[in-house]
C-alpha cells in the first residue's frame, strides 16, 4: 500500500457542515470507499471499470497526486533547502512554502467545523487562507527559485529514493501552487488530504 495524497477544491460551507456532522472526514472516505469496491467489483466480474470521478463530493473537485510519498518527501527537502536560500529568494518561497510545509501548516477545517484534527489533512485552507497562499506564491520568483535551487547540493538528501535535489521535490511544489491557484481562482477552499 503507497501513501496517496488528493486535494479537495471545495465550496467551504459545506465541506465545514459535512465535517462537523461526520465529526471528520469519514464521510469522504465512504465516498471513496464506494468508487473503490465499484471498480473491484467491475473488475472481478470483467466488466469496464468505471472511470475515476471528479467529483466523489457533489461540492468539491478532487485532484491526484501521482507519486504520493514524494509529495511528503519534497516538504523534508524544502526543510532541508530553505536555509540554504540566499536572503532575497528565501524571504518570498519561505512566505508561500511556509504554508504548505511548516510546522504548523492552516488547519482551517478543523477551526471552522469545532472537530478535532484529522491526521490525514495535510492542510486546510478556508478561501481566505487560499487568497493569502495565492498571493504569496505569485510573489515567488520561481525562475530564480529553481535556479538557485538546482544549485544547492543538500548531503543529507542525497541518498534519498524520493527527494535527492530540487529536480525531483519541484514537481510537488508546483502542484500545490497549482492547487492553490485553481483554489483562489474559483473562490474556494481546499483540503489536501494525505492516506499512508
């Protein structure tokens, strides 16, 4: 079994009702749990299996990461990276970064819906948190990011299967600004929620 990671781009309200009924994301999980016994089931039977839906939540849109523990990789890479920033590109991709893999990423979810933290959110962010993450990744001046970055030899990476340089974090980062820009872009909120 990989480590999965989907990001929900949702319409916040009911995603914050749906939470706070289920008491957390089991709802989510029944969803999917239902395309999955579908599909094995088709597929037992050799019959087509139906295609993945975009929407298991009538109110969200799900976006897959392929690759899944490379995503959480990239984030100790980053770690790793940030510090080795000279001052004026590590300032505005630590603003945005930060968000996504610091310490404390949003848990938006969680404050807005009063239910304890699901330890599959990676993070959560309401629009408004959204609009702020947007905003700082189009500050970043990735051209310079990724030229810096592609400079900078990390040692205790570099045996890393996932993450050994900034060629392979990259890709995870730019979908999480992606993600946050699909987000921003349709006035909603998103979970990304991480499955191990």
């Amino acid at each position: 079994m990989g480590t999965d990671v989907f990001a929900l781009i949702t319409k916040w309200e009911p995603m914050v009702a749906d939470v706070r009924v289920a008491r957390g994301l089991d709802f989510y999980r029944e969803a999917n749990a239902a395309y999955n016994d579908a599909f094995l089931a088709a597929q037992a039977a050799r019959q087509p299996t139906p295609e993945p839906p975009e929407r298991l939540l009538s109110y969200a849109v799900e976006r897959t990461y392929r690759g899944g523990f490379t995503f959480v990789a990239a984030g100790r890479y980053y770690t790793l990276l940030r510090p080795r920033l000279p001052a004026d590109v590590r300032t505005p991709v630590s603003a945005f970064l930060d968000m996504v893999y610091g310490g404390e990423p949003p848990d938006d979810l969680r404050e807005d819906s009063g239910v304890a933290a699901d330890s599959a959110v990676f993070y959560a962010m309401r629009p408004e948190t959204v609009r702020l993450a947007h905003a700082r990744a189009e500050a970043v001046p990735w051209d310079a990011f990724s030229e810096v970055a592609e400079g900078i030899v990390i040692p205790e990476m570099a045996g890393d299967r996932y993450t050994p340089d900034f060629e392979s974090a990259s890709p995870a980062m730019d979908t999480q600004r992606d993600w946050i820009a699909e987000a921003a872009a349709t006035d909603r909120g998103i979970v990304v929620v991480i499955t191990w």
